[in-house]
C-alpha cells in the first residue's frame, strides 16, 4: 500500500534539499581552525597579511597584480572579522563565505545581481536562529548578519566590476625591468662631453649649463690666471733677450 504523501511534505523536501546544499557550500572551509588561530596570534596586519600570503601559496606579488590583489581581499576580510570578536567557527563561515563569493565571480561568472541573492539565501541559513531545524548552521545573530552585509557591500559588491576586469580581462605584459649601459667617466677639469660635441657654444654652456663655481675652483682659476700672467711675462722677456 503506497503511503499518502501530505500536500506540504514537497516544499518541506525541497526546504530540506535547500538546507544540505547551503550547508554543503560553506562545509569545506577556505581556512582550518588552525590555521586561523595562527592568524590570530599576529599582533598587526603586516602579520596576518605574511601568514595568510604562504597559507594561500602566493609567491610572486611583485610581479603579479592578480595574486597581490587577492591577499588584500581576504586579509581586509580576515582584519574586519578579528574586530568583529568573531568566535572560530564565525571566522570559518565567514572566510569561507569571501572565497565563495570570488570562486561564484570566476568559475561561474554569476553577475552582481545573481551574487546578492546567492547571498541573501546563504545568510539565511547561517544568520540569525529563526527555527530549531539546522541549528547548526545559524552562528551569526542579526547584528552580525546586517554588518557582514554591510561589509560585504563596501568591499566586493561595489567594486564587483573591478573583480570581473581582474578574472576575465587580459592584460599585456608589463615590462617591470630593463638593462641600461650607463657610460661613467673620470673627473676631469674641463666639462666632459665636450660643449661643441654637443652642439652647444662655449658661451652659452657656460652661461646657462656650466655649474656654478666653487670656493675650491675659484682659487685654482686664480690660481691659473698668476701662472699665465706668469708665463706671458717671462715670454716678453725671453724675447727681449732674443732682440738684444
């Protein structure tokens, strides 16, 4: 005899169908207990940000914007939630519930509206305890709920096309070094290169290029200029003596 099935008893499967897939979603934790509670333990954010870039195995965030870019989300998120005074298990849900948000962005490529609503579905599952049913699974009250929205709102939702750019959009290479020979000369008393190598003439470079001269070079030209009145006397005289 086949039993009789009460009318609501598809809406309560489908309600249940509902809960195990939410709890399903946000089962897998992006972070263990663990590993949080090593988090935890750092004092300021240049900490957590170090932790949190080997737990996610990011090695080259100098070099590549898509990495350096998802360590800023989850470890904002990670800062937001340690003054939130979640407990572990709210840590959990809610590092998990950022990762989902981002895999939903680049794996499915749900939109921001369908984003939301996924959302809106999840927090009522473990928001705020309006049943005993899947107790479990509440472990944000209202209050927390609403901030985590909030949150949520200011940080993925209103950049949301900025993500999509990040996970869709291809990028030309960027050239971050390059080689230059670089031609070093010695000191030298006259300017190096010279001003007609340079198509530039004597008065000009000295009016508007040549350095300012210094206590130091002001004595040795003067110094130079007693050795050519010098020079140009005892010429006079060899000639002189020449004539005689």
């Amino acid at each position: 005899m086949t039993p009789v099935t009460p009318a609501g008893s598809t809406a309560d499967s489908e309600k249940n169908t509902e809960f195990q897939e939410n709890e399903k979603i946000l089962s897998q934790d992006f972070l263990s207990i663990d590993q949080i509670t090593d988090l935890l333990r750092e004092a300021d954010i240049d900490g957590i940000q170090e932790k949190m870039r080997v737990f996610l195995n990011f090695k080259n965030l100098q070099t590549c914007l898509r990495d350096a870019i998802l360590l800023d989300y989850y470890v904002s998120g990670f800062f937001w939630a340690k003054e939130m005074d979640f407990s572990l298990d709210q840590y959990s849900k809610f590092m998990t519930l950022l990762d989902m948000l981002l895999h939903n962005l680049q794996t499915l490529h749900m939109s921001l509206e369908d984003s939301i609503k996924w959302l809106g579905e999840v927090m009522a599952e473990i928001g705020p305890n309006r049943s005993l049913k899947n107790e479990g699974l509440h472990v944000f009250d209202v209050k927390e709920a609403n901030a985590i929205i909030d949150y949520l709102k200011v940080s993925l939702f209103q950049h949301y096309r900025l993500y999509e750019f990040m996970f869709y959009s291809t990028r030309e290479e960027i050239v971050i070094g390059t080689a230059q020979t670089i031609e070093v000369v010695k000191p030298a008393d006259h300017p190096f290169p010279a001003p007609l190598e340079e198509g530039i003439s004597l008065d000009i470079f000295s009016a508007f290029i040549e350095p300012s001269p210094t206590p130091e070079t002001e004595r040795k030209n003067e110094i130079k200029e007693k050795l050519q009145v010098q020079e140009e006397a005892f010429n006079a005289r060899i000639e002189k003596l020449k004539k005689a």
